[in-house]
C-alpha cells in the first residue's frame, strides 16, 4: 500500500508548507516510509552508465565493482542518514537548520553554492530523462531525434517534474512507493535476462584493477549519495522526535542500497560486452540495443518515472533553499526557478556537448567538494547541540538567536570556507585541476572526502560561541539523540 500522508494537518495533494518547523500535530511520518524515499532518489539508469565506467575506465574487475557498489551506498547514505537526524530533532528543512549553525547571513554562502550546485544535478537528471524518452519514440515509431524533438521531450520532461515536487512531501511518497514496487519487478526481469544471455566466462576472467582505482570509483558512485546529504532533513521533519535514529540510518542505506549495487552490477556486466557503453554520447540509448523491446520500452517507461522523482526531490529541496537565500515566494514558486534553469542547461547538453559521459563525472566530482564542506561543520554541529530554536530559524533580522556577530558564525565560515578551498586544492577532472591531485588523496579521488575532514576539525577545534538557546517550557525539546 502507499505510504500514508506524513502531514496530519492538511490531507489535500498539495503541500503549502514552507520553512518553518513542523508542529508535534502533523509528526504523523514513519521511519519505513525513508526506504521507498531513497529508492526512488536511485532510479537512475546512470547508474548502469557509472557501472560501466568502473570497468572501463577505472579498469576493474566484477570483484572490485562488487566492493565499490557495496561501500559508496554505505558510506554516502550513511552520512545522508546521519545528517538527516536534524529533521527529525528540529522539524525544519536542512538549509533552514543551517542557519543555526552559520548565522542567518553566513547561511546564505553555502545555501547559494549547494542552491547553483542542484543546477547543475537537475541538468543532468533532466537529460537522461528526455534521453529515455527519446529512445522510447524511436524503439517504438522509428522516430529519430532531432533539435525540435530534443527541445519538446526536454519540456515534457522538466514540467512533469515541476508538477510532483510543486506538489510536495504527500505526492513524492505515494509515487515513490509504487515506482518502487515497478523499477524492482523490472529490474528483477532485466537481471534475469542478463543471466542468460552474458558471456560469463568474459566477465570473470578480466584481470584486477589497481586499488587506487577501486578507491576513486567508490568515490565517484558516492557522489551522487554525498549530493542528497543537505537535502536529508528535508525527508525527515515529519517524522516525530521519538523515531528511531538508528532505523532512520538503516532505512537510508538500505533504500540506496538495493538499487544502487544491482544497477551498478548490472552496468559492469554489460560494459564487458558493449565496451562502448561508457563513451556514447547518449547514456540511455543503448538499453534498447542490448535488451529485447517487449523488456526495454517498460524498463525505460519505469525508470522515466524514476528520474521524474530523483528531480522532484531535488527541486523540493531547492525551493526550500531558494526560500532561506531570502526569495519571497511560496516554495512551489521557487522551483519554477530551477525548472527554467534544467530546461536551459539540458538543451545546451543535448545539443552543444560532444561527451554526455566526461561532463556527468566531472560534475559529480565537484559536486561532491561543494557540499563536502557543508557536511563537516553541520555534523559537528549536530553532536554538540542539545536544541533548535523553531522562531530563531525564522528570524532573519538582529533580534534573533541565530544572529551570532554581524549575522555570521565566523567559526563556522571560516572552517567552510578553508575546507572548501582544500577539496578543491585534491580535484582533478576533465576542465580544472588543483595542484595537490597528484598526491595520494588526489589520484584516489578523496578531494571531497579531504573536504568533510578539514571542515570538520576545524569547526570542532575553534572556539564556538554559543547562540541564545531557546528558554525552556512545557513542549517537547526539539532535540534528538543518536540512540533514539
């Protein structure tokens, strides 16, 4: 059955609520509802394409790919699952927490980078999507793209996303549930008919990669998992303060996880004979070519919808950051921001781009650095705050809690800012290059992870200045513990 409507006060399809923290009232979400969530966050057949890349580029065997399609979803939800305890503690949108933790003026750094960052994510979402509908038109009526055709599926595609994520919270959950239960059939079927038709003998016996390779491609599969990791609170303001901390982590890796390491599986062994998969312009097309019709068309309908929903989310989340950035506009209207943007950027992608491929992990790469940064102070934040104060959140002039000096928490600015020079400083990919990418951490592709570290020890070395803590009363505290 779908999962029931996580807001108590108001059962209609659309959700008006923006930044400020949910009531006890309308805690009605579950821990188990966060499985469906991340699954469909990992609808995706480019994950297939990353998989594939992991044996083509990177140069692994089907031992290593199993390690890395096992760690990165580990790793990166497990962070996204830690961080999104947050939500649960303050009721409140993850960027609109983050003013807690930078000041309501230094808040708007980082919220504008992860803002322009989600650009670029939605871009490349928004691309794939109107990909498989293309590929559709063609294994279906023979029709062949075109720029007119590019520019008609690219609207389809981006206005259906700005319908559900308009919506809200209620309408991603219950499409999120039954795509679930669709993609998971399919992919079983698709599975199914790679056993038998795969050259196994081919599979097993290509020779290991090196570890460094092994290690950049865990990196490279969780940055995809690392993007979704200020957007993690947004998912779990609904859910009351007594929910399970630990189930909330489970239920986050498991969800990414059980589509994560087939899909990337998957990818690798059809990477061992289609090994130009990795390297076509177009990310999607070649399902057709290696599936029969009567599988690839639904394989393709069911994951159009998943990519529909991993946009939603995105363009959800964003309109909560485009409101803490100081926008005054209803959320639902602060997406149509992003949707114009996805709609620009994935024409230019289509139309301007020689390499889909080249563009996709250079992005990710990058994107991991940016909110790297932003992760290692807000976890340390969140180990040592007992609270949230729900009218200081929203308080964006000097009266409030969170005004700290001048309305920035320098300690929290510094320790960002330093930390995302220093991810920048371990990166290399197709356009820019920083001049430590050659050392160790550099060639294993831990720029983000130097990011998360740096940021980290710095925030919880320097001295903190503590905000105006909400004085105490007969309400619940907004605060949670990691053993809840």
């Amino acid at each position: 059955m779908p999962a029931e409507p996580a807001d108590g006060a108001a059962e209609t399809a659309i959700e008006t609520r923006g930044l400020e923290p949910v009531p006890d009232s309308e805690r009605t979400g579950r821990v188990r509802e966060l499985v469906p969530t991340w699954v469909a966050a990992n609808i995706s057949v480019l994950l297939l394409t990353m998989g594939a890349g992991l044996v083509i580029f990177n140069k692994l065997n089907i031992w290593q790919v199993l390690v890395v399609a096992v760690a990165a979803p580990v790793i990166s939800y497990g962070i996204v699952g830690l961080i999104s305890i947050a939500g649960k503690r303050g009721g409140a949108p993850g960027m609109a927490l983050s003013r807690a933790v930078f000041g309501q003026r230094g808040n708007l750094f980082p919220g504008a980078l992860i803002w322009v960052a989600r650009w670029g994510w939605e871009t490349i979402n928004a691309v794939s999507g109107a990909y498989a509908v293309l590929t559709v038109l063609d294994l279906l009526f023979g029709v062949r793209s075109s720029t007119p055709l590019i520019a008609v599926t690219l609207v389809f595609f981006v206005g259906c996303t700005f319908v559900v994520s308009g919506l809200g919270i209620n309408a991603l959950r219950v499409c999120s549930t039954w795509s679930t239960y669709l993609f998971g059939a399919f992919s079983v079927l698709v599975l199914g008919y790679l056993l038998l038709t795969t050259d196994w003998s081919a599979v097993f016996g290509k020779p290991a990669g090196s570890s460094a390779m092994m290690i950049a491609g865990i990196g490279t599969i969780a940055a995809g998992g690392i993007s979704w990791v200020p957007s993690g609170p947004d998912f779990t303001r609904y859910l009351p303060r007594t929910a399970s901390s630990r189930g909330m982590v489970g239920a986050t890796i498991g969800g990414a996880g059980v589509v994560v390491l087939p899909m990337v599986l998957m990818g690798a062994v059809m990477a061992v004979g289609t090994p130009d998969l990795a390297t076509a312009t177009d990310p999607v097309s070649f399902i057709g070519e290696l599936l029969p019709t009567w599988i690839a068309v639904p394989y393709l309908l069911i994951a159009l919808v998943g990519m529909l929903l991993i946009n939603s989310m995105s363009m959800y989340s964003a309109g909560f950051t485009a409101q803490t950035l100081g926008i005054k506009v209803p959320r639902a209207w602060a997406v149509s921001v992003n949707a114009i943007i996805s709609l620009v950027f994935g024409f230019l992608l289509m139309v301007v781009a020689t390499s889909f491929f080249g563009s996709f992990i250079s992005f990710l790469t990058l994107l991991a650095v940016a909110f790297s940064a932003w992760i290692g102070v807000f976890g340390v934040d969140m180990l040592r705050r007992t609270a949230y104060d729900g009218p200081a959140l929203l308080d964006t002039t000097r009266t409030s809690a969170y005004w700290y000096k001048g309305g920035f928490a320098w300690q929290a600015m510094t320790a960002w800012g330093l930390a995302l020079v220093v991810g920048l400083l371990f990166t290399e990919v197709d356009w820019f290059g920083g001049p430590l990418a050659s050392t160790w951490i550099g060639e294993n592709g831990l720029g983000w992870a130097a990011g998360i570290v740096t940021s980290a020890v710095l925030y919880a070395v320097l001295p903190r200045t503590a905000p105006v803590e909400p004085a105490a009363s007969g309400e619940p505290e907004l605060a949670g513990s990691l053993s809840n």
